[in-house]
C-alpha cells in the first residue's frame, strides 16, 4: 500500500488570497498528520504565490512525518531548498502562467541544469525524485540523472474519461515497471481524488501518493480528519467513498 502525503500549497493559497495569517498551513499539516497523513508535501514556487520560505522553516521545525519539498531548478529555489532539511526534493517544471504543475520535467531536456542541481541536493541527504510523465523515455532519462525516485504525473490519468482511463492507467502502470525494472522507486500524483485514486494505489510498486487539491477541498466540508481517513482508507484498498 502506498503512503500518503499531503500537499498543503492550496491552505496556503488560501491564506495568501488575504495576504494574511489564516488558516494557517503550518497547523493544518500537522493535524493532517495527526489524522494519518503519513508525509507533508509543498512546493515553493518562484512568484510565491501560495507557500513562502518561512513556511518552510516552520514545516521543517514542526512536522514529524517526511517533508517533500518540490522545487523548479530555479537557482534561487535550488538554493533555498539545500538549507531546507527536507527529507525529500521532488524537481518539477514550473511555468509562471500555469494554474498548477502542467506536464511533467523534461529529463532529456533538462540533462544539463540536472547535472548540476541533482549532486547538489544529494549532497545535502536528500532523496531525489523527478516529477515525469509515464513516458518510456523520460523514465530511461531519469534513470541515468542520479535521482532515487521518480513520480509519475498522474494528470492524464486524472483527466481521462471512458476508455481513455484504462489506457491511461496501463501507462502508469508501465511506466512503473519500467522504472523499477532500471532500479527506481516510483511515487505518483496530481489531480488525484476520493473517485479515481483506487486504481492507482493498487499498482504495484507506487510507494507514494502526493495528494493535494481533493484533500482541502474535501476538507472544507467534512473536516480534516474525515478528510484524511477517507482518503486513506481508499489508498488502503476500500471503495465506495465518494
Ligand atoms: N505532485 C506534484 C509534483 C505536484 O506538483 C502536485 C501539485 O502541486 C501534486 C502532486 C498534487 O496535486 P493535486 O493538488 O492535484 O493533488
């Protein structure tokens, strides 16, 4: 069964829509921990449009669980993130414009500025993980950079419809053996919910779900907690909670 981490940015987008101090996403992840979340996921993003670099301080001083940290190789952010003591660094693409993460890193693209963010993040004792597409060969890539992990961007999965969700899932779920087959671990996420995370957590070999968005917005009706053990009890292999 996989873990699951939880992304808090949209609590902090929240408190960011005021420019305030509530709610404060410090003290949501930490009861989202204590409902069984079992790591805490952000991203500081360049324009800082929701988590900000005390947040980060603050997470890393108080949660208990794993603290993923997801970052552009932006230098400014590369170097912000190797004094973070994040237990993981999850590398994405990031574009200004975009609502939330579009499409996955370009590995082969991006061969060069990995080269020279990837030891540097190892070198702080992080483990590395390489937000990708489930293409073949973006997963061949990533296994030549030096990262330990990929995750797969679970977005076309999450947006497909009829028979579009099958074939989106038989993706992931080469894309997973592919990985391990060249010595990867493999997590997964993006735009995953109450409705379509239980296929995915039951691929074999996912050792992480990053859940965000349907987690908050779950929990702006029915709570934390309920937020949480709904979910959990779905990656857990129940169905039915909708
Ligand atoms: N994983 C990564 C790398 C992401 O960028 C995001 C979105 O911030 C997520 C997982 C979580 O996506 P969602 O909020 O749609 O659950």
């Amino acid at each position: 069964m996989p873990r699951l981490h939880i992304n808090i940015d949209h609590v902090a987008t929240l408190r960011q829509a005021r420019r305030g101090f509530e709610p404060d996403p410090i003290a949501w992840a930490l009861e989202a921990e204590r409902a069984g979340a079992q790591g805490i996921t952000c991203h500081l993003r360049k324009d800082r449009r929701h988590i900000q670099d005390a947040d980060v301080v603050a997470l890393r001083a108080q949660i208990t669980t794993l603290l993923n940290l997801e970052l552009s190789l932006d230098p400014e952010i590369v170097e912000l993130s190797l004094t973070s003591g994040a237990d993981e660094f999850c590398l994405v693409p990031e574009n200004r414009k975009e609502v939330t993460t579009e499409g996955g890193l370009d590995v082969l693209g991006e061969a060069g500025r990995l080269a020279l963010v990837i030891p540097k993040l190892l070198a702080v004792g992080g483990v590395i993980s390489l937000f990708i597409d489930p293409e073949p060969e973006q997963v061949r890539a990533a296994a030549g950079s030096g990262a330990q992990f990929i995750e797969l961007h679970t977005g076309s999965y999450s947006n497909a419809e009829g028979l579009d969700i099958p074939r989106e899932l038989r993706r992931l779920s080469e894309a997973t053996n592919l990985a391990r087959e060249l010595g990867l671990r493999v997590n997964a996420g993006h735009g995953l919910n109450y409705l379509n995370v239980g296929p995915v957590a039951l691929l074999d070999g996912i050792e992480e779900l990053n859940i965000g968005h349907s987690i908050v917005s779950r929990a702006i009706f029915c709570g934390i907690h309920d937020a949480v053990g709904d979910m959990k009890a779905l990656v857990a292999g129940a169905d039915g909670i909708a």
